[in-house]
C-alpha cells in the first residue's frame, strides 16, 4: 500500500478509518483523479475472513490494474475521474496475520477479540456481526463456533469501522463489493430467505453480466444468486448491511476454487484467478458508472427537450 502511494502520489492516498482488537490499523487506500467537485465512489474490501488468503492478493491485483490501466484504457481514465475507489486490501488484519503463523492456524476464520465471559474461545465471524437482520439465521451463538456471530450486533471494531465509513459515504457509494473464497460464486443481498432487496433483478442482471464475463476470461464458472438459493441463509453480512442503508449495487464473490484445494489455493492460480474476478468486478463497476453518468445526462436531456417543446408549444398557441 505505501509502494502504490509513493508510486502515484496524484491518484492514491490512504485512509486510517479504524483499529482492530490488537489496534492494528485498518486502512484503506483511496484512488482516483483529483477532482474540485464531490465524487461518486466505489467500495471493495477483501480479508474479512482470515484464511480467505486470495481476497487480498485480488485487492492488490485490482489496485494495480487500475493505476495502470487508466493511463492507457480511455473507459478505466474516464471512471477515475468520475469516481473514487476506496480499497481495504485486508479487512480482518489480527486474523490474517494469525493465519499466517504456522500450519495449525492456517485456517483461522474469526477476528481475533477473546470469547465473552467464562468462554475460552477466541474470535467473531465479522461477516455475522453487521446490523443487518443480526443473529436471526445462519449464525451459531456458540463462540467457539466458525460462525459465532458475538455478543451483540457491531460487537466487533472491524465491523464498526465499516459501519462508520459507510455511513458517511452511502450516499455517494454506488457499488459495495466484497471478495471473498471459495465456491466460485456472486451472491447478491439478502442472506435471509424471507428478504428480498428492492432491485433484486437488476442484482441478478448485474451478476449475471459479471459471471459471463468472468468466464470469457479462463472459461471458469460462477453461479449467481442469494445465499439461501444457492448455498445457506445467512445475516449479519457486511453485503446485506451495504444493500439495507441504500447502496444500491452490492455483491459478495467468492474466488475460486469449488474444493478441490479450497482456501488453500495453489500458487499458479492467484494469477488467474485475479485476472478472471477482475472482468467480472469491471462489468459490475462499469455498469455502476454508465448507469450514474449517462442515465442522470440522459435524464437531464430528455427534461431540457422537454422544457424548449413545452415552450415552443405555448409560444406557438399564444403568440
């Protein structure tokens, strides 16, 4: 991250927006085009989930596909200027450094927060602990449990740092994008089976869209749908909490693979893997875009023709 600012130090800053349990820093990169006027912005963050060890090699993958494609691609140039993109490479920072330790925590899930009182379990699953339809399905309230979804909605600070971003951004977010393994799937919001999001076709074709292109890149497969449709219900995700406060676009991928290695991905394909989540995040981010821009232009278009005839036709009667 320090590299990609010193690097671009006129498109990239960084953001502390919040400590985890051990107060590591959690930290966001922001890229994009300076800009006098207030911008749209786009959200990803990978690494919620400790021994999800391909989410932030993707982050760090699609940093530097951006920084250099904009110099080069007119599209990705013209998306930089209109949007900012708030990257957190690892979310889940106690935990992934704890998975990193030795083969015996290489699997860790959680955050690294100590049980509540008389537990001796460590760790929250962070993607149970959002306010969205909290503690109601999917979730264990064992804290030794992998889905262990704490004490209390945002009992985790990682799951309040996001909440306090989003909530200042909302309304300038226009996609919420989480990155995940494995399985090889786009979910789209909600995790509860008797919740359906308001623009659930659109998600669906928006998802769609994303998985077609994926697959034209190294002709792998991604399912698309909610969670209770195509694999457990669920609450408490960051994605559902995304869709609840108004984000309008918001998906969680899961990378590869669809078990064979699992999260224990082997080393030649990170680059694949990268490449094809990036089609399918470039479909979702220009659709985001191209829908903001050039349907509120058109909007503003059809509203001035519609002025000058209205004009015309009282001139033309009156006058």
């Amino acid at each position: 991250m320090e590299k990609m600012k010193r690097e671009n130090p006129d498109v990239v800053s960084s953001m502390v927006y919040g400590q985890t349990y051990e107060e590591r820093n959690i930290t966001l990169l922001k890229i994009g085009l300076r800009s006098t006027k207030r911008k749209k912005a786009i959200w990803m963050d990978c690494g919620i989930h400790a021994r999800e060890w391909i989410a932030p090699a993707f982050c760090q993958y699609f940093v530097k596909e951006i920084l250099q494609g904009y110099k080069t691609d007119t599209k990705v140039k013209e998306m930089m200027k209109n949007l900012d993109f708030y990257v957190t490479p690892v979310l889940n920072v106690d935990g992934y450094i704890y998975s990193w330790l030795n083969d015996s925590t290489r699997l860790w899930r959680k955050s690294r927060s100590p049980g509540p009182v008389g537990c001796t379990c460590y760790g929250t699953d962070l993607n149970r602990n959002f306010y969205a339809n909290w503690g109601t399905v999917g979730v264990s309230t064992n804290c030794c449990e992998e889905t262990y979804c704490g004490t209390k909605a945002l009992s985790e600070s990682e799951a309040r740092a996001v909440t306090d971003m989003l909530g200042k951004m909302s309304g300038d977010i226009l996609a919420f994008l989480t990155i995940h393994s494995y399985s090889q799937l786009i979910l789209v919001p909600y995790g509860h089976p008797n919740i359906s999001a308001p623009n659930y076709n659109e998600l669906m074709e928006v998802g769609l869209g994303a998985a077609k292109a994926i697959k034209a890149v190294h002709g792998m497969d991604y399912t698309v749908g909610t969670s209770p449709d195509i694999i457990y219900p669920n609450s408490g995700s960051s994605c559902d909490y995304a869709r609840l406060i108004g984000i309008p676009l918001s998906f969680t991928f899961e990378l590869r693979d669809q078990g064979e290695y699992g999260f224990k991905l082997p080393e030649d394909q990170i680059q694949p893997a990268c490449e094809e989540a990036y089609a399918g995040v470039q479909h979702i981010i220009t659709y985001a875009h191209d829908k903001a821009f050039y349907s509120s232009a058109a909007t503003v278009t059809t509203t001035l023709w519609t002025t000058v005839m209205t004009a015309w036709v009282f001139s033309a009667t009156f006058l």
